[in-house]
C-alpha cells in the first residue's frame, strides 16, 4: 500500500524531507512545487496511485496536466499479478512526465461499465480529460513506456 491519498482536488503526498503532508492540485502537477513547511522540493509520485472512488478518477483524467495511465485490474487475475512489476517500473520512470493508475474493476464496477472493460489487465491512457488510447493484455515496461510515449503529446 502506498501513502499517496487522492480526492477530488489533487494528490496529497508526504514531503520528502519533513513528511508534511501536502496537496499537489492536478492542475499543476507538471510543476515543481515546494513544501510551505521546509521548502524541499515536491514532485508528482513515481508510483501506483490507487483510485478509490469515480469522482476522484473523474477529477484526475479531467484535470491532471500529466498524462495519466489507468491499469484496470483485479486481485485475483493472474496477468495482472505479473504486470503489477512492470506497472511500478513505469511508474517510477514517469515521475513528473506521467501518472499511472489503478482502478480495482470489482471495487469500481460503475467504472468498469462506463469505459466497456470487458478484459483485464486493460491499459488506458488519458490525456485533457480525454481517453487517447487503450491497450488489453499484460504488457512488459518497455511496450507501457512505447505505448504512454507513442500516444500522449
């Protein structure tokens, strides 16, 4: 489990220096911002972020100015366990330059419904609030980065 809350106004995550919690709005998650209370440097997360609910999913692929990868997935399937690995390696490269995503499809059914997921893992990429691309099946780090890479501007 990762310590990055998500609601409808941004990203809220540790500082690096102090641990004081802090709210990356998605509007500027391109930008460096710095902790009010040490003044290091904060960045957007280089990890899974765990949708919890439609409206903070809503919010992030409306208003992130990252391109955000969406892995729609289940605990119990078998390529999703593999491609977890390879999710968090993408995650990590992208810190700054995109987001990643989970959307656990039996936790957000309405979710699964409203963009057909009809096979998982499915890979989706959004990019100003617009679905730009998606991908099914378990893919390698480097077929994620080609894709995120060949698809966002």
């Amino acid at each position: 489990m990762n310590t990055i809350q998500i609601d409808a106004r941004g990203l809220i995550v540790a500082c690096p220096n102090c641990g004081q919690r802090n709210r990356l709005p998605y509007q500027r998650l391109a930008e460096r911002p710095r902790c009010p209370k040490c003044r290091a440097e904060l960045s957007a997360p280089g990890v899974p972020i765990d949708i919890e609910d439609d409206v903070a999913f809503g919010e992030l692929t409306a208003r992130s100015t990252l391109p955000v990868l969406i892995d729609f997935w289940v605990p119990w399937c078998g390529p999703c366990k593999m491609v977890a690995p390879e999710v968090a390696k993408i995650a990590a490269e992208g810190a700054g330059r995109w987001l990643v995503a989970k959307v656990n499809t039996e936790e957000l059914p309405v979710l699964a419904q409203r963009f057909r997921v009809s096979s998982i893992p499915l890979f989706m990429l959004f990019q100003s609030g617009a679905e730009v691309a998606r991908q099914p099946g378990a893919l390698p780090a480097a077929a994620l980065r080609q894709f995120i890479q060949q698809r966002s501007g």
